[in-house]
C-alpha cells in the first residue's frame, strides 16, 4: 500500500529544498528562452521531472546543480528548438548604448578607460549581450558568471568533461567582452586586447610534470 | 609559464580553479610580466564587472520568479502526491479522469494525449498488415537498426513467439511493429502486437517501469508503459490478468533494475473484470 506519510514528507522534503531555488532557476531560465512566457513553463517543467525523480537525488549532494542539470536538460530537449536565436547584434540596442559614450568627459576616459566603460554600461546591457551568445557558450556563462557554481558543477551540470566548460566559457566570455566592447571602441575608449586562445590545462599540466 | 599560457588560463586563474602551485607560478610569471600583469587586471575587472551588473539584472524584482509560478508549483505538488496516493486503486479510466481534472490546474498534461496513442496503436494493430521481416527477436533488432532514430530491444514473453515484424507509427511518432503469437487460455492462438517509439519530448503520459498502464481501444486491450524516452505499447485481446502475468514472466528490456524499486504490495484484491495500472512486482 502506498504509504501516504511517506509521500508528505517527501512533498514538504521536495518544498524546502527544490522551491528555495525557484528564483535562481527562473532567471536562468529567462536568459535561456529570452522570454517569460517560455521561461515559467521551463521552471514549471523542470520542477515537475524534479518532483518524479526526486527518490534519484542523492541526499546531502548539491540541490541546486541538480535542479540546473535537470533546467539544462529539459530546455535543451524540449524548447530549444522552439526559440528563436537572436543575433548577437540583436542582443543589444545598439542606439540606446551609443548614446551614453558620446556624452564621455575626455579626461576620465583616458584616466580609466575600463573604467569609464564599465560605469556606462547598465545591467541590462549585459544581460542582452548575454542573451545573444550561441547557445553553448551562453549556457557555461550563465552557470559561472550569473549562478557562479564550479567548472566541477558545471561538468556535471552540462555532462561533459571539465576542459570543454573551460573552453566555452573562454570563448563564452571573449565573446561576451567583443559583443560589450565594440560600442566603446568605436568611441575610442578602449584599446583592441589580443583575443588569444585556451589553453589546454590537463597538457600544461603533464609538461610541468614531465618538464 | 609563458605569456601565451597565461593568457590561455587567465579565467581558470581569476575563477579560482588553479592549483596553488600553479597560482604561485602565475603569479610569479605576472610579477615580472606587466603587460600580463596590466592583462589580469583588465580581464579581473571585466569578470567583476559582468558579474556585478549581471547579478543586479538577475537579482531585479522583473527576474525574480512570479508568485504565481511559486503557487502553480505549488498546487501541482500537492496534487501529484494525492494522486500518488492512489496511483495503482483507481481504474484506469477514473485515473485518466482524474489526470484530466488536474491538467485543468497545468499545462503539461494534455487532456487526452494519452487515450489518442492508445487508439492509434489499436486500430494499427487491427489493420494487420504483411510483415517486412520474420526473424527471431536478436535479429529483428538488428534489422531495425538504422530504420528508426532510436534502437529497439525486443522483450520476450513466456509462451509466445515471434510472428513478424514490420516499421509502422502511432500517430505521429514513427514505431517498430512487432507482431507476437501467444497461446492464450483454452489452446487458442492470439496475435499481439508491440509498438516501441521514441518519446523524447514526454508528449505520451506513461509511466515508467515497473508500472505499467491498462487501458482499452476498439475491443483491445492495451497495456502502455514507458522506460525513459521510449514508450511501448502492448495491444492484445488478452484480458488484464494474463496480460498482468505475461509481463510480470517477461525479459522486458529495461535500464534500471526490477528488484531495487520498492513497490509495496496490494492489500486488496482488484475488484474482478476491472483494469488497472499494475506493477510488475505483485
């Protein structure tokens, strides 16, 4: 017979633990769909298959990258296809952004050219600039810049293997600094930084060790 | 450590995943490198700043979740463990009913869904349609292999063999069609059919293994469960209790162990002539 008491436990077990994190998984899930109709049924959907897998969750391991293995996997499965990639061009109104750079006082700029351009950009700037990364690189940025969990985590999270998360997220984020930089370098705030590229860390590893 | 190098591991190092000998050895390459040095500083200041305006744009009363997604959750949770509750003592039928009534509440379970691929692959079955292939259950996998996006296992069941096989679909989903002979009760032969389709997107309300649902199509019987993305569906004019025992002595293939799952037993018969959802395990 099922035992009812049982199962409260496991709903009050699941309320504590899973509906803490809605707010996290909710905003992952608007940078991921880029619209809130979308992202509530992502959240919604993710909460159900938490909800019948919850008797697979390991007690006492990581809640929350469990809860984004699951948000990753069912937006990956069921609504990427439906969301439209925006551009990364789109991402962001490019006027609305030109307008604060051309105002600049000349002398602070060349004091602080960082700086200067980071105090003018707002954060919806970087969120839409985020919004317009390729989907691969956006979902490694979202999981380390906006929910800051471990390239470890976020292995497990995406399954696969760690040195694929470090080379996404440098390219996630060159990209992101490219995307968020064109505005100020047309203004001459900011001098081109060479792009360069990863580097593999297991073989850097093995030459330190051989050499 | 080269310039190159370092550039390369530049966000491992800001992102605190080096080594501590291998941050010493950065840090010592940055101590007489400034332009790496001026480097670090400038991409440290570009992480800090992303993630400082991305937080407040994240953190903003727009992004948080809505209360009424909280509630939805909510009421949703609650239901399912009602339904838990009684999962496997309503009739089947009263659980689609009762499925129905709660997918008012939310919009994953379409009303219906379910009893749409039920039909589908009854009325398939009764077409009875020529066989592509007549082989034995290892080599009809193999035949299917390539034909369909997925692979199919094909389950054995006591006192019954293999008539044919052929690639057919349930509404939209495209299935392997595995026709069985079964010697039913009394010495009479009776064709069952099996469909195996990919289900990744969940559109088919099934249960997972070791449940698995009874309902009736067009003077069918149709038992229907599902082992992760793939649904199976078991037409035959079987009744539920040979059914209940064919799949209970079958080598159903499946990812996750029988035994380990801990289903507790009905205290209660069935009241007879009705169907039920049944777990392998009684």
């Amino acid at each position: 017979m099922f035992n009812l008491q049982s199962s409260s436990r496991m709903k009050q077990e699941f309320e504590a633990l899973a509906l803490a994190h809605l707010d996290p998984l909710y905003s992952a899930a608007l940078r991921l769909t880029k619209n809130e109709r979308d992202a509530e049924d992502l959240v919604q959907d993710t909460c159900m298959r938490a909800y019948r897998f919850f008797d697979k969750f390991e007690r006492g391991t990581n809640i929350k990258a469990w809860l984004f293995k699951i948000l990753t996997n069912t937006f990956i499965n069921r609504y990427r296809r439906r969301v439209k990639e925006r551009s990364v061009v789109e991402g962001i109104d490019r006027d609305a952004v030109h307008e604060r750079f051309v105002s600049r006082d000349a002398t602070d700029v060349a004091a602080n050219p960082e700086q200067y351009f980071f105090d003018r950009l707002l954060s919806d700037d970087v969120l839409r600039a985020i919004d317009g990364l390729p989907i691969d690189f956006r979902l490694v940025v979202i999981l380390a810049d906006l929910q800051e969990f471990s390239y470890k985590e976020i292995a497990e999270i995406l399954e696969c293997p760690v040195g694929t998360v470090m080379s996404r997220l440098f390219r996630g984020r060159k990209l992101l600094q490219k995307t968020l930089r064109d505005y100020a370098l047309g203004q001459g705030v900011c001098r081109s930084e060479s792009t360069g590229a990863p580097v593999d860390l297991s073989d850097y590893r093995q030459r330190q060790r051989t050499g | 450590m080269t310039c190159d190098e370092l550039e390369g591991f530049l966000y491992v190092y800001l992102d605190g995943e080096f080594g501590a000998s291998e941050r010493v050895e950065l840090e010592r390459h940055l101590a007489s490198c400034p332009s790496c040095a001026r480097k670090v500083h400038l991409e440290s200041a570009f992480r800090e700043n992303v993630r400082r305006l991305a937080k407040e744009g994240a953190n903003a009363p727009s992004a948080r979740a809505p209360e009424s997604l909280k509630r939805r959750v909510q009421s949703w949770v609650r239901q399912e463990q009602q339904r838990a509750a009684f999962r496997g003592w309503v009739r089947a039928g009263a659980a689609a009913a009762a499925l129905v009534a709660a997918g008012g509440a939310y919009f994953y379970v379409r009303p219906g869904a379910r009893a749409g691929y039920i039909e589908a692959a009854a009325l398939r079955h009764a077409k009875s349609l020529p066989f592509e292939v007549q082989r034995d259950a290892p080599e009809l996998e193999a035949w299917f292999k390539g034909k369909l996006e997925h692979s199919v296992r094909v389950p054995t069941f006591p006192n019954t063999t293999v008539a044919g096989a052929r690639l057919s679909n349930v509404k939209d989903k495209q299935a392997a069609y595995i026709a069985y002979d079964a010697s039913a009760n009394g010495g009479r032969t009776t064709r069952i059919g099996l469909f195996v389709f990919q289900d990744s997107d969940r559109d088919v309300p099934a249960q997972a293994l070791p449940s698995v649902e009874l309902d009736s199509s067009h003077g069918y019987n149709v038992a229907i469960w599902r082992d992760r993305e793939i649904v199976y569906e078991l037409v035959s004019d079987l009744d539920e209790t040979d059914i209940r025992q064919m799949l209970a002595q079958s080598a159903l293939p499946h990812r996750r162990s029988l035994v380990n799952e801990q289903r507790p037993a009905p205290t209660t018969s069935p009241p007879a002539g009705q169907v039920q959802p049944v777990s392998l395990q009684h």
